[in-house]
C-alpha cells in the first residue's frame, strides 16, 4: 500500500505514534503533520480511530486556519481524522483541497477516509469525480474506488451496480493480500446481497484476524441473527454469547444489549422462557440506551403473549 512514498508503516504501538507526534508538535509542526498522514492507514486499519483523532486534533489546533507550503493532503488527511472538532474554516480548507486537486491523491488512502467521513455529505456527483480522478492511481487506490463506488449510500449506483463494484473491489483486494480492503469490501457487499452469511462469516473471520474487537462482536450479532432466522438456534445462540463475552471484556455496552437481546429472543424460541426474562431484564438495567430498552420492552411484551397463548 502506498503512503505517499514513505514506505510501509513502522510497528509501533499505537501510543508511541501518538507520543512522537505529540515530541514534533513541539518543534517541527510539518514532520508532525507528516506523521499523521503517514499513520492514517495504520490507525484505520487497526481500529485506532480514536487515536487518530488525538494525534490530529493536537497538530490542527496548533496549525489553525495555516496549511503549509506543499502539504495540502497532509493537512486534509489529519482534518479527516479530527472531523468530529475541527473548526468549521478548517473543514472548508479541506473541502477546498479536495476540489482543487487535480489527479490522484499521493496518499493511496486518502480517496477512502475522505469517502468515509466526508463522502456521505456530499453530493453523489462531487463523490463521482473524486473517484475518477482516483482511477489513475496505485493498484490499492483503484481497489479503494470501486470500494466507494459501491459503498452503500456514497453515489448513485444501482444495486446491480453496487455490488458489481463491491465484488471488484474484494477481487482487488485479495489479489493485494489487504485483509483490511477486503474487510471493508465485504461489510459493504453484506448489506447489498440476498444471502449474507457466506459473506458475514468471511468479514467475521477478518474481523477478527484485525483484532477489531467490537466490529468481531456486531458481525457476531448479524450472523446470530441469520442464524436465528433460519431456525438454528443453537448456532445463534453460540454467536450471541460471544458477542456478549466480548461486549462485556470491552465495555461496549451497546454490544452487550444487542447480545442480550439476541439470546432473549433465541431463549423465547427455545422455549427457555425464564433465560429470556434474565437477558431482557439486564437489558433494561443498562443505563442511557432508550433504543435497547424499547427493543427489550418490545421483546417482553413478545414473550409475555407466548406465554398466554401455550
């Protein structure tokens, strides 16, 4: 994968990177904006978002309104990653760059977290030429393309276009041995195709190669729910109590109702009534999720109506 001509990343741990971008933010504000276009891949690939973040948001509060001299993608890399509190002029910089840049980006990656974070809020044609200009990239850049161009919600695509896309880029992908692109191509194509749980399994499998813990934890809930559907309750009952033991290691409290709510509705049709009245009451229980908790009251009333009717 390209990263701009600096070769491939170094293996750091995550708080290291963060810990030499903060160093250069002291005396080098170009090297530290450097590192964090560098890193951009790096942070995603691992599921260090929030990383990404930190380290973005420390050199743009410093660079404010400034981008330097010959680093215009660095600058729309790291306002990328620190979307959610840059200033509003920082954002229109951004937008500015990525309009005013002719030919593809130098960063491979670039094309695909723009498409990510800022793609769903543009129009579907200033999202078409961006990928156009892409085309003419590195073989990841092209493979990121048809990635966006399938993406759901990012153009104007048919479904039959969507997914033709989508399987190109998985193609591409696999051919690059890019475990990352090929998760993505297939989180994207689940949701665009009649039979999902071929495809669900593959992107779990990769989920957890990534050690991407709380996308392991949402694809085991998918495929419990695929299972549950086609009657094997057993397998979904396996998947959901995975999930869970995950939500419940990793703090992700919405996993973790999700999970519950799952085994509930999996104990229903078991007929293992008093295991779902367990689950759905640990439901109700976990504060600030009103989605859950009418989910699990929704799941209760289900429950409670079996029970008259046997």
């Amino acid at each position: 994968m390209n990263l701009g001509g600096s070769g491939e990343p170094h293996s750091l741990e995550a708080d290291q990177v963060v810990s030499a971008i903060e160093r250069a933010c002291e005396s080098d504000l170009r090297t530290a904006l450097r590192l964090v276009a560098r890193y951009s891949a790096y942070w995603w690939s691992n599921g260090l978002q929030d990383e990404a973040a930190a380290a973005a948001e420390r050199v743009l509060s410093m660079l404010g309104r400034t981008v330097p001299v010959g680093l215009d993608e660095e600058y729309l890399l790291a306002v990328i990653h620190g979307a959610g509190s840059a200033e509003q002029e920082q954002l229109e910089l951004a937008q500015q760059i990525v309009l005013t840049t002719t030919g593809p980006f130098r960063y491979s990656v670039t094309v695909l977290l723009w498409a990510l974070v800022f793609g769903p809020f543009e129009p579907a044609g200033v999202v078409e030429d961006v990928l156009e200009r892409n085309e003419a990239g590195d073989a990841w850049a092209r493979a990121a393309v048809e990635l966006c161009r399938g993406y759901p919600g990012l153009t104007a695509a048919a479904p039959g276009d969507a997914a033709q896309a989508l399987r190109t880029a998985l193609g591409r992908f696999r051919m690059l041995e890019d475990r990352w692109g090929m998760f993505l191509a297939l989180c994207s194509l689940r949701q665009v195709v009649d039979e999902p749980l071929d495809i669900t399994t593959e992107a779990l499998e990769l989920a957890e190669q990534l050690c991407l813990a709380e996308e392991t934890a949402l694809l085991l809930c998918e495929r419990a729910d695929l299972y549950r559907r086609l009657g094997k309750l057993e397998d979904a009952h396996a998947d959901y109590s995975r999930a869970l033991s995950i939500g419940e290691h990793a703090e992700l409290t919405e996993t973790v109702a999700a999970a519950r709510l799952g085994l509930a509705r999996t104990a229903r049709h078991s007929g293992n009534v008093p295991a779902a009245r367990t689950h759905l009451s640990a439901v109700l229980n976990l504060p600030n999720l009103e989605d859950a908790h009418f989910e699990a009251l929704h799941e209760l009333r289900a429950l409670n109506a079996s029970e008259e009717s046997a």
